[in-house]
C-alpha cells in the first residue's frame, strides 16, 4: 500500500509519499515566508496555488512511483488557517476525483503524534506538541487522543514568533530566539500563569515585550523561554503523573529546542519515564506525516467524501482513533 500526503495548514505546503512498511518514499515542500510580519493567509494560500502541482509532481519522481499507483491521497482537513486548508483539500480532491482514488482527511495534530512514534517507534507515549498555533499535553486514552492540558490563548510557537516579531526578528523566531537565550546571563521575572492542567501565555508575551525596553535581548531572551519551557513542563508532568505513561514524546515545531528538551528530559527522569524528540526534519509541518497518518486511517476503513469540508478548528480529541487497539 502506497499512500500520497498534502501537508496544506499555514506557511508550508508539503507532499510526502509512504508505504505500509513505513518506509519514506518522498518528502518534498515549499515554505511561504512574508518579507516582514506573520503569515497572511491568503499570501500562503496562492503560493501554494501556484506551486502545488509541482510538489506533488516533484514527491512522485522521487518516489519514482506514478500516480497511477497511489492508493489513497490524504490531506490536512483541519485544523489550520482556512484559506490554505481550502487548497491543499482542493488538490487532493482533484487527485482523487480524477485518478479514482480513496480520499482520506488527516487531522494535522494527530499527524504530528504518529509520525513522532513511527520515527521514535514507540507505542504508548505522553505527547507533548508544541507549534505555532497548538500547545497541548495529550495521551491515547480509550479510543481517542485525550487533552490533559492545553494553552487557553496562543500556542507556544507563537509566543516565540510573536516576541520575535516584536523584536525584528524575522519568522520563523525560534531558532533565532534559543541563539539568544544561549548568551542570556540574567533572570528577568516574568508572568508564570498555569491554571490547573492549562497555561496562558499572552501575559508572558506583553511583560516580555516591556522587559525588552529594559534589559538586554539576550537575557529577556534566556527568561521569557525559562518560563514558557518551565510552565509546560509543569502542565506535562502533572499529566504524567496522571497517567503514568513511560515514554514522553516531544512532537511539534518548537520540539527542536535544546533547552526544551533538557527540561522536559529531566522532567521525564523524575517519573521514570524516557523522552524522545521527534527527528528535526520531520519537527516541522510536512506531507509525510499527513500520508502515514493517511494510510494508518486507510487501512482502518476510514475514508473522507469529496464534499467533505475542511475544519479550521478540528480539535484532537474529537478524533476516534481506530487504527490503534483499544
């Protein structure tokens, strides 16, 4: 079984082609980057308009496969930003309309979380997924992928790209934000807000912006990712201890972050748990995580109609997760 995945929920449009082995066949993707500023919607959207076709065109010479062997062509339904959900579902269906193929609509989330143990080949993990837009401790709990906690206003990813932004630096600002904190020396008090099993970060944002005005950018730097990294961990913990799972997995954009890592590793260690990251290459939004979770949901008897809409807000949890026993 041979599965082609579009990757279609904000800045990147991807296409990656995977077999029942698990086996990556191609992995190919364009990202939109705005010359100043965050993503704007409809600029993504009618890049990857005009330059789909040619990705998916580029996964299948690599995957030295043609279309005409694929056996189902999935797609991020949700969530996501709309405009870009809105193409990617309209080549997909075009795929699938014009080659007689199943149509599978892949929930982005639960994507990152499967490629995650397919990669680290685990089982059973506590994830934690960190990117842009989501921030959520999650666990596979009777049938579905259950939040055990989750931000209640902006996703760590944005945090970061938000106070990047602020700062002039330009998206993506993760990377650019760890060199930083890397020189930090000083602790800045900043905003810690962790509500029972849920964390806030928009207070953290506008004290970090302010302390910018005071301090230098290193520390505030070095600070504002010691609270946000410490909040989370706080939140993955307590549902650690909840669920006593064994393997913390970190998946997500923002799971690339060293300093991230030690402290959700040292965390993990606490509760004899093992930590394991999501490789760097596949941290990011990509189509390979969208075509294996594809085919794990194909091979269950999960399909989607061609006139099936795309959900900007479909939560994880809303998923029944058929392909994993019970």
């Amino acid at each position: 079984m041979i599965v082609l995945g579009i990757e279609c929920t904000a800045h990147t449009f991807g296409v990656g082609i995977v077999n029942n082995k698990g086996e990556i066949l191609a992995d190919q993707r364009i990202q939109y980057r705005p010359k100043e500023g965050g993503i704007r919607p409809r600029e993504a959207a009618q890049m990857m308009s005009e330059k789909g076709a040619d990705v998916i065109a580029s996964a299948l010479k690599e995957a030295g496969v043609p279309i005409t062997d694929i056996d189902a062509i999935a797609f991020s339904i949700g969530p996501g930003l709309g405009p870009c959900l809105r193409t990617g579902a309209v080549a997909a269906r075009y795929l699938a309309r014009k080659y007689e193929k199943p149509l599978v609509g892949v929930n982005h989330c639960i994507a990152h979380i499967e490629i995650g143990k397919l990669l680290c080949r685990l089982q059973d993990p506590l994830v934690v997924y960190l990117s842009g837009a989501n921030t959520q401790i999650i666990a596979l709990a009777k049938g579905r992928y259950r939040v055990f906690g989750e931000t209640l206003d902006i996703g760590l990813g944005n945090l970061l790209d938000s106070w990047g932004r602020a700062m002039g630096i330009p998206f993506p600002a993760g990377p650019k934000i760890e060199e930083l904190a890397k020189k930090g020396k000083k602790f800045i008090e900043l905003p810690y807000t962790v509500k029972g099993s849920d964390l806030t970060f928009s207070g953290l944002y506008t004290a970090a912006v302010k302390a910018a005005e005071r301090y230098p950018l290193e520390d505030v730097a070095y600070s504002l990712q010691e609270v946000a990294f410490t909040m989370t961990a706080e939140v993955a913990e307590r549902a650690l201890a909840h669920t006593e799972k064994k393997e913390v997995l970190l998946v997500g954009g923002v799971a690339a972050n060293k300093r991230l890592q030690e402290i959700m590793g040292a965390m993990a260690e606490e509760h004899g748990a093992s930590l394991h990251v999501v490789p760097l290459k596949y941290a990011a939004d990509n189509g390979v995580m969208i075509a294996w979770t594809g085919l794990l949901m194909y091979r269950a008897g999960l399909t989607t109609a061609l006139n099936e809409t795309v959900n900007p807000r479909f939560r994880t949890d809303q998923v029944d997760v058929r392909w994993v026993p019970i």
